[in-house]
C-alpha cells in the first residue's frame, strides 16, 4: 500500500492556486507574446546574420525582456507558497516585485532610446540626444539608489521623463525618415513596426502605473484593469515586433547607410 505524503499534497495545493491565479488573470499571455517576439527575433536574425547590428541588439534584448518578467513571478510564488521557499523575503523590501520593474523602466527606455537615437544621421540630432539620454541615465540611478519607494510604487519621474525622450527620439526619427527616400519603401523598414509598437505601449501603460500603489492580490477590480490595459498592450506591441521580424526576414533588406548628415 502506497504511503500518502501529505507534504507533497500541500506543495500541490499551493502551486495549483498559484497557476490558477496566473490563469484566471491571464498574465501567463503577457509572457507567451513575449516568447513569441524572441523567438521570432532569433528566426529574424538567423535567415539574415549580416543585419545592422541594431537589429541585432532589439532581438537579443527581447530575450531580456522575457526573463526578466518572467523572474518576476517570483513574489507570487512567495505569496503563494506563504515564504516557505523563499522566507527571506516574507516581510522584506523585496517581497513585491515593484524594484525590479522601476529598474526595468530605466533600462528599457534607455535601450530603445538609444536605438532610435543611433538611427538618426543629423549630427546635431544625435548629439543633442545623446546628452539627453545620458542625462536621463544618471539621473534614474541615482533617484533609484537613493530612494525606497521604488520597493513600493513605480516611479512616475522615471517613467515619464523616460517616455517623453522616447517619444522625441522616434518622432526625430520619423522626421528623417519623411526627409529620405526609405519612406517610399518604409514597410520594409523593421524599425517602423518597433517604433509603432513602443509608442502605442507607452502612451497606455504608463499612465495605469500611477496607481500602482493599489496592485495587490486583495484588490481585485484593480487588478483586473490593470492586467487587461497591459495584457492588451503587450499583445500589441509584441505581436507587431513578432510579425515585423517575420514579414522583415522574407524581404529584400534596404542597404545600411553609415554616414552621419549634418543639419542643413
């Protein structure tokens, strides 16, 4: 006769609630598309191994960007297995998972702005954000070491001060681009689809995050708008990344142009 460990039943119990939270709020979508993007990346990158090397940098950042969420999953792990696994984090500054993405805030938005910055050819342009973005990374880490509310709250500073150089960076973008003749071919043209995708996230996401302060598991309603903004704007932006490195990797790639322009 088989010995029942009840042990094993309570581990069970716990995990089962966890992925029934999971499901229920269909976070587990943010992470597929997220997966779907890299994978589609890495496909991108292995039917043309000789892109741009910015292309190179978005599609292995999107692997980033999915082990990073998903490592994320680790405060409802904790919540739900009550700190047995992890009891270091049971009434510790890391218990919710805020940190990680008030530094995630920081590095996205300084990687895709630098993207779109290292795309520009005029060199005032370029010159003139580059300062800006350094700037913009000093002054995040700096607010990030020197604060503790990052463990409780997103920081709006940060995060908007962030979007608003991100929106420049890709409408200065946009601006060379209307001045070249890469607009009669833009559809080829993957860093459009990027850029598309990134304004329309961050012009809906990061407004939500100012009530962040309520995200709990015992704020439900909250919750559920929450994930449902996100869930569908991640949807959105990296189904338009998956679908432009998949429609990208069939065309004829545009030829890449090294050379700065200075400003008329």
């Amino acid at each position: 006769m088989a010995v029942l460990d009840y042990g094993l039943l309570q581990n069970t119990k716990w995990i089962k609630k966890m992925l029934n939270f999971i499901i229920d709020q269909k976070i587990y979508i943010i992470l597929v598309v997220e997966l779907i993007a890299a994978i589609s990346g890495s496909y991108y990158l292995f039917r043309n191994p000789n892109v741009r090397k910015e292309i190179k940098y978005f599609a292995w950042f999107l692997w980033y960007v999915f082990l990073l969420d998903f490592s994320g999953l680790y405060s409802l792990w904790a919540f739900f297995d009550d700190y047995k696994t992890f009891p270091f984090l049971e009434d510790s500054l890391f218990t919710r998972n805020v940190w990680l993405h008030n530094w995630n805030h920081l590095i996205s938005i300084s990687f895709y702005s630098f993207l779109f910055i290292t795309l520009l050819k005029r060199i005032n342009f370029k010159k003139t954000l580059k300062f800006a973005l350094g700037s913009y990374v000093l002054f995040g880490i700096l607010k990030l070491i020197s604060s503790s509310q990052i463990f409780y709250t997103y920081d709006m500073s940060i995060l908007f001060i962030g979007v608003l150089l991100l929106i420049t960076a890709i409408s200065s973008y946009y601006f060379e681009l209307l001045l070249s003749n890469k607009i009669l071919d833009f559809k080829k043209d993957i860093f459009f689809y990027i850029s598309v995708g990134l304004l329309v996230w961050h012009l809906c996401v990061p407004p939500i995050h100012i009530y962040s302060v309520y995200f709990s598991v015992e704020n439900v309603d909250f919750i559920k708008t929450h994930t449902t903004i996100l869930r569908y704007a991640n949807i959105f932006m990296y189904g338009l990344f998956s679908f432009a490195f998949i429609y990208c990797a069939q065309q004829k790639q545009l030829p890449i142009l090294n050379k700065n322009i200075s400003n008329p």
